[in-house]
C-alpha cells in the first residue's frame, strides 16, 4: 500500500491577510481621526454637558414693585416639546405677592394674564391663583433636517387689572426648561420702552447627546453595510467560499437595520436628512449584497460526495462465477460471520478494506480463522 504524503500548499501570490486587514485599517483610522478631532476641540465630559444644558434653560428675571406695592411671581417650567406637531407646552405657576395678594395666598383683585395678546386668563378677586398649562406653537423649524432641525417661538406675558390694561402689575418670572433629549434655549426680549410686559424668544433643537447618538448610529450602519459590501466582494470576485450561513448574515442586517435607525432618539418618519445621510444609502448596499451573496450560493451549488465510503454496488462486489470452484468454496467462511448469498459476496459489516487471498498465502480474516483452500482466487 503505497502512502502518499500530503505536501504543504503553496501560499497564494500577495498576503491575503493583508488585504483582508485594509478595510478594517481604514475603518479604525477614521474613527480615530473623528476622536481625535473632537478631542482637540476640548469637547465637555457628558456629566457637564448635561449640567451645562440645564443652565441655558434657565431664566430668572426679577422686577421690584409698583408704586402701589403689587407684584406677581411666574414660575413656569417646560413640561413637554412636540417637533412633529411644532408645539412645546409650559406649566405656569402663579403667586401674587405684596398688596396684590390677600388672605391664604388668594389675588385680591381682580387680575388679567396675558399670553402672546391672543390668549387672557381672568382671576376673580378672592380665588386662588390655579396653575397653569399653556400649548405655543413654534414659528419656524422642520423636522426634515433631523438630527440637525432648529426651531424657534416667541411669546408675551404681561398682568393688569381687570377692565384697566394701563395698570399692569411688574412680574417676576423664572423659567426652568430642561428636557432629555432636546436643547430649550429662551431668552429675554429687550423692549425699547419701559413696560411691565416680559417677552421670551424660544430656539430649541436637539440636545448634544442626542446628536452624537445619532450621528454614531449613522456611523455603526455604514459601517455595517461596508463590511457586507466587503463580504459580498469576495464571495463574487474573489471566490470565496459561501454558505447558508453567509447567505443569512445580509437578510439578518437587512432587516435588522430599520431597527437600529429606530434606535436614534425622537426620529421622525422616513425621510430626514438622517436618511439621506446613511439609511436609504445602507439599506441599498446591504439589499444588493445580500442578494449577490445568496445568487452565487444558488449558482455554485454542487452535489457533495458522501464523507463516509459507501458500500460497494452490486456490479462492483459481485465475482465472477468461472474464477472459483463452487465445491471447494466454504459459503459459512465470510467476513462478516453470516452465510453468503450464491453469487459468494457478503455486503455486510464490509468497512475500509478489501482483502486480497492468494492461492498459496493464507491470510486472516477479521474475526475468523485463517482460510484453508488453498485454491482460492484473489477477490476484490
């Protein structure tokens, strides 16, 4: 039996190592260079990024008395922001101070609050002065340009007494306005005139933690979608070897992707400039690879032999009647311990080898005795 070593393979031309690692090189070079560059503008850690954009929400504005020793205390707090509806809601709480409030903290005029002159809230003398939830609209600002859409409002406040607008009573007014997710940044509106009247102009838009999310996300699916592209590359042009397996990791991204496009905070609907930034470009990448992958599956598909040696065929195993004597054959002496069939072959329990039995050699049978005819033909 003749044994043939296995001679190493040659390595093919070029390190395919190496042009496996450049993509990966490339990708980890411009999120390097991204990190870097933020850190070079000294970017704020998260935690003060957060106590930083509580700050820019907040507004105090405070006004001394009348002459006639009223006063009112606004203290309003952003409740919710709606960039879909273009709307953001505000609760107002109301305390009158000095002569304007009576006994028990109850107004004891009658008082009017205005909003933006469109909107007048009466409180009766000798009532208290109920909270309030006021809903502005947004002037400008589409959520089209997510994550990057701005939005701007302004509005009016100013207290007189009922049925007399000219004797308006100077406010107090703090605003506090942090939301997570979005960045609420109100300011004064300086009048050129002396009034009691206080205007707020509101831009809001997303916060920086948002945006940073968001943008990695666009980051990790192109990255994603790259890495398919690279995949499918090989599996086209480079002959690389595919399977089911290889097959499922494209469908598996195309469907796992609008997910991870739903990760981002507060996204609108399809079609912001997230999307046209990543999503349709990804989405299209990951479709047509996936496809190209499975399509050469289909293509390349071969019959595979069977790794275990199947048992030789009838034509194969079956002796030729005239090469032996019929009287001098033992049919009870077989390899596999059971009696032959007439044609003197025995299919049973036959594993790797075949025997060769000489005329004069007297060879052992696994699991018998040592043949003694010694007129037997060679059998394969």
């Amino acid at each position: 039996m003749k044994i043939i070593e296995k001679l190493p393979l040659k390595s093919p031309k070029g390190r395919i190592w190496l042009r496996r690692l450049f993509p990966a090189v490339i990708v980890i070079a411009i999120l390097v260079t991204i990190v870097g560059e933020l850190a070079s503008q000294k970017c704020i850690p998260t935690w003060q990024i957060y106590t930083e954009e509580s700050r820019q929400g907040t507004l105090v504005s405070y006004q001394e008395p009348n002459d006639r020793g009223e006063s009112l205390y606004i203290q309003a707090s952003l409740m919710d922001v709606d960039f879909t509806a273009k709307t953001y809601k505000i609760h107002f709480l109301l305390e009158p101070n000095g002569t304007l409030a009576g006994d028990n903290g109850v107004v004891s005029q009658n008082l009017t609050l205005s909003l933006y002159s469109m909107k007048y809230i009466h409180f009766p003398a000798g009532e208290s002065m109920e909270p309030v939830e006021i809903v502005f609209d947004y002037d400008f600002g589409n959520d089209v340009d997510y994550p990057f859409d701005q939005y701007s409002g302004y509005f009016e406040i100013m207290a007189a007494m009922t049925g007399n607008i000219s004797a308006t009573v100077p406010i107090s007014f703090k605003l506090e306005a942090s939301v997570t997710t979005y960045s609420f940044n109100p300011s004064f509106r300086q009048f050129n005139y002396e009034t009691d009247k206080i205007g707020l102009k509101i831009v809001a838009g997303r916060s920086t933690t948002t945006l940073g999310f968001s943008i990695f996300i666009c980051i990790l699916m192109w990255a994603l979608s790259l890495v398919i592209a690279l995949i499918s590359y090989q599996v086209v042009l480079r002959g690389r070897r595919v399977d089911a397996h290889s097959t499922m990791l494209g469908i598996t991204m195309l469907f796992a992707l609008p997910a991870l496009r739903s990760a981002q905070p507060g996204i609108p609907p399809v079609g912001c400039a997230a999307d046209i930034l990543g999503f349709y470009w990804n989405m299209a990448i990951i479709a047509c690879s996936a496809v190209a992958i499975t399509m050469c599956w289909a293509v390349r598909w071969r019959p595979e032999a069977n790794d275990k040696m199947s048992i030789m065929s009838v034509e194969e195993a079956r002796f030729d009647d005239t090469h032996y004597d019929d009287t001098r054959y033992d049919d009870n002496a077989t390899a596999c311990g059971s009696t032959c069939p007439p044609v003197r072959r025995c299919v049973d329990n036959v594993d790797d080898d075949i025997y060769e039995i000489g005329d004069e050699d007297s060879t052992t049978i696994a699991g018998s005795s040592p043949s003694t005819s010694p007129d037997r033909r060679r059998q394969y």
